[in-house]
C-alpha cells in the first residue's frame, strides 16, 4: 500500500478509536470554584488534584472579611462568574478565563446569591438583609443595575423556570419565631413583569436552596433546622408536599440532583455527611450517607455526577447561627459511586462557603472532531483506491 494510503487508513482508524473510546466516557475535565469569605477571595482548584491554579480577590481595599464572598455561579455558557458578597452587598463580575474581575454591581443588601437566567441576559441577586431581589442586566459585556423586586423576609435564593419566564425564589422566614412551622414561604414571579403570580407560604422557617428535578418536572427545595425538610413542588399545579427527612438528618442545607436524574444529594450541615437520596418523582427515599468531614455548607456535582465537592466551613464570619465554626476549613471531594471522600484541601485561615464548576471542555467535543476527520479519512482513501 502507498505511504499516503496508509496515512490516511492510519488516521481513519485512530479516529475511530477515539469516537468509540470517548463514546463510554463521560468525565469532563473542569475547575472548582471556592469562594473564601475572611480573606475576600475565590480560590480556583484543579478537578482532579484539588491542586490551587489561582486566586481572585473580589475588592482591593486591603482589607480581609469586608466584602465576604457567599455564592457563586456562572453564566449559562460559563464566560462570567457572578460572585454575591455578603458584606458588600454587591456582585462581582469574574471573567471566568482569564480570573479577571470586570464589574463591581451593587445589590441590595447582603447580597446572597446570584443567580443568571437560562438566556444569560438578566442576573437575580437574593438579598436577605432587605427582603428583595435586585436585577443585574447584560448587554454584550456591560453589568447594570435593573429593578427592584420587594419580597418576604429573609430572601434567600432563586432559580429559573428552563424557559426562563418564571423564577422561583426562596424566603428563608423570620428568624425569631414562636412557631416556625408559620414562617418561610416560595414566591413564583412573572419575570417579565417583575410581579409574583403565586405565594406558597409557610414552607417552614429556614425554607433555602432550591434545585430542579429531571426534566424540570419537579422542584425540590431544601429546609433547614429546626424543620429539617425537603419540599417538593409541582410546577404545573403550584402543588407543595412536604417531605420529613429520615432521623439523623439535621439542618439539611445545599442540595443538588445528579445529571442522570436518580439521586438527590443533600449537605447535612449539622453533621458530618451527605445524604443520598433516590428520587422518582415527588418520591424521596434515603440510600446511603458519606462522610466528608467537620461544618460542611455548599455542595457542587462534577460534570458527570460521579463526585460532589463540600465546602468545610472555618471561622464563620456572616453571622450565621447555624454556621458553626469548623476546625478544618477547606474542600472536600467524594465518589459518590464508592461513596467515601476521596480528597480533602486545607484552607488555611479561611471561611470556604460558595462552589461552583466550571467545565473546561464539552462531553463528546474530541470525539466529533475525530468523527468528522475519520470520515473524511475513509471518504479520501475510498476514493484514492478506486482510481
């Protein structure tokens, strides 16, 4: 055979190899984002190492446990990371490749978390110290101030309908009450018209992180001590169903469901341990507990599901009464198939709280470029041995 047919032979196969080689693998190769409130910094971390590749520091006035970094999260293509800071009441804008700050927004007050629409052109910030959600617009590049929305007390944190119409967002109650059954509530806004369309009140005191079920077909929002409860809500009948949590299980806190759908992974934030949760629908039933160590806070799934990662809280400096100090502050990783930590990172003098992921590269990306430079391999030998 000619060397350029065997050139060409090489390469169709090599890239069959690779198409069929990545078509059972799942794992994406990402970044995990810490935000550190006493020191105002977001630390960056390698997915598999939990080796540091940077820092980000959220202000520049020189001074450590100002602005206190809370929440992050990205933009729909993970271009930005919005930072909600706590003692600034602002967010700030992260180009997310190059780590570099572009805005500084002010929120309301102790900015919480911000959340993006699904369209990325709009920005919710769940404000807690006024009760409201601010709106942070985005125009190719530029962050402005949008409305105002006044809502119950203690706003905690929203997600988005997938058609990005509605947001749902979670009043967490008073947080002294005789009866804290009467407190907490979900409010269902028009995002169009910044108006809300439905109240699901007494959700219980605590009522926080919502997270969408597969296919959006269910909402499931997490509710701390003293409830210590999972809601599930039906978004087509507004219907709301409380679900106690199994004994043992205090303070359930960040939550996230697994991309499969199958598992609804819990912090118990009073505890030592994830929860893990098989879910069918508005069915939650426990299956098995890990243990990731001292204060664990926020939680965030690898790309594939195959891990969760935990913030271990340090020296608590938001004033939180349920954020006890930890004694090893820092981030956790576990296999949540093995289920057992499988990695830990010091954070030395820290207050690790928000996570987030940020995924480097696309499932499948390198197989469609050795997809299509296999067939063009095949079509061009094909062609070269009929003439």
């Amino acid at each position: 055979m000619k060397l350029y047919l065997r050139v060409l032979f090489s390469l169709a196969v090599v890239g069959w190899g690779a198409v069929v080689g990545e078509a059972g693998a799942k794992t994406i190769p990402h970044e995990i984002w810490v935000s550190d409130q006493a020191n105002d910094k977001v630390l960056v971390y390698a997915s598999g190492s939990l080796r540091l590749l940077g820092e980000i520091a959220v202000d520049d006035d020189g001074k450590p446990g100002t602005s206190k970094p809370h929440y992050i999260s990205f933009s729909p293509d993970f271009r930005y990371a919005y930072v909600a800071n706590v003692g600034s009441s602002t967010v700030t804008v992260i180009d997310a490749a190059k780590r570099k700050v572009l805005a500084q927004v002010k929120a309301g007050k102790g900015a919480h978390a911000a959340i993006p629409s699904p369209d990325g052109k709009r920005v919710w910030v769940a404000n807690p110290g006024d009760n409201t959600v601010t709106e942070i617009l985005v125009n190719y590049g530029r962050f402005t101030a949008g409305r105002t929305i006044p809502l119950d007390a203690r706003t905690m944190l929203l997600t988005f309908s997938p058609d990005g119409k509605q947001a749902y967002v979670t009043n967490s109650g008073e947080a002294k009450t005789e009866d804290p059954t009467q407190t907490g509530s979900i409010a269902i806004i028009d995002v169009e018209s910044g108006t809300v369309i439905k109240k699901l009140s007494n959700t219980g005191q605590n009522t926080l992180a919502p997270h969408w079920g597969p296919n959006h077909a269910h909402l499931y929002v997490s509710v701390g001590s003293p409830m210590d409860q999972l809601l599930v809500v039906d978004p087509r009948s507004g219907e709301l169903r409380q679900t106690p949590l199994p004994a043992g299980v205090k303070d359930p806190h960040a939550i996230a469901v697994t991309p499969d759908g199958t598992r609804l992974i819990v912090v118990a934030r009073q505890e030592a341990k994830l929860q893990v949760y098989q879910i069918d629908g508005a069915q939650v039933t426990a299956t098995a507990e890990i243990a990731v160590g001292e204060k664990p806070d926020m939680l965030a799934l690898s790309p594939d599901g195959t891990r969760a990662y935990v913030t271990l809280r340090g020296q608590a400096v938001t004033g939180d009464p349920f954020a006890l100090s930890g004694p090893t502050p820092g981030l956790a990783a576990a296999d949540l198939t093995e289920r057992k930590r499988m990695g830990f990172v010091s954070i030395d003098r820290g207050d690790p709280h928000g996570l987030a992921v940020r995924p480097l590269a696309r499932a499948g990306s390198f197989s469609a470029w050795w997809a299509l430079l296999s067939l063009l391999a095949l079509g061009a030998l094909v062609l070269l041995m009929r003439r």
